[in-house]
C-alpha cells in the first residue's frame, strides 16, 4: 500500500496529452511510489465515470499544465487507487481498474 501525505508529497498534475490523435485529451499524473500516468476524457471525474488508459510513455518534460494541486492523500487498495486533493470542492475520488 502506498500512501503520500500532503507535506512533502508530489502534487495531483493535469496536463494536455501531446498525443494529437488521441481521442483521450488529458494526462493525469498519480503520486504513488511508482508514479501512474494515465489518459483520460476529462480532467477530473466531476460526475460521474471517466475513461482512462494507461500512459505508456514518460511524463512529458513540456506538459501543458491545466491544474497542479497539493494532495493529502493517494493510497491503493487492492484494484482501486483513492485520491483526496486540498481543495474545496470536488476533492476526492476513486481510479478503478477493469480489465
């Protein structure tokens, strides 16, 4: 289980997806020990699911970045990853994965 707590902890990033073709528009970056990048529709899960794909590739160096906010937690727990970010709203959800 991997758990980060907001001091010192690397922060929720949202960032346009470079892949032009891409039919997945957003990168999200999860601060786990091993850091997970994914591809997603929408930036945040603001109502209800939201498709996402495993980023193959590196973070890119010159992301352009939509949102950077502090994190006060991110910990998995078994197929599920939970996330509660410092701000008022809008500040928690849950990346499940499905075969």
């Amino acid at each position: 289980m991997s758990v980060r707590l907001a001091s010192g902890a690397a922060p929720f990033v949202v960032a346009r997806n470079p892949q032009a073709d891409s039919r997945l528009p957003y990168l999200v970056r999860l601060p786990l020990e091993r850091e997970l990048v994914l591809k997603t529709r929408a930036p945040w899960p603001a109502t209800a699911r939201v498709d996402c794909h495993r980023f193959e590739e590196p973070w890119p160096g010159d992301a352009e970045i939509v949102e950077k906010t502090r994190v006060l937690l991110c910990r998995r727990r078994g197929a599920a990853i939970d996330l509660v970010l410092d701000r008022p709203r809008q500040s928690r959800s849950q990346f499940v994965f499905t075969r």
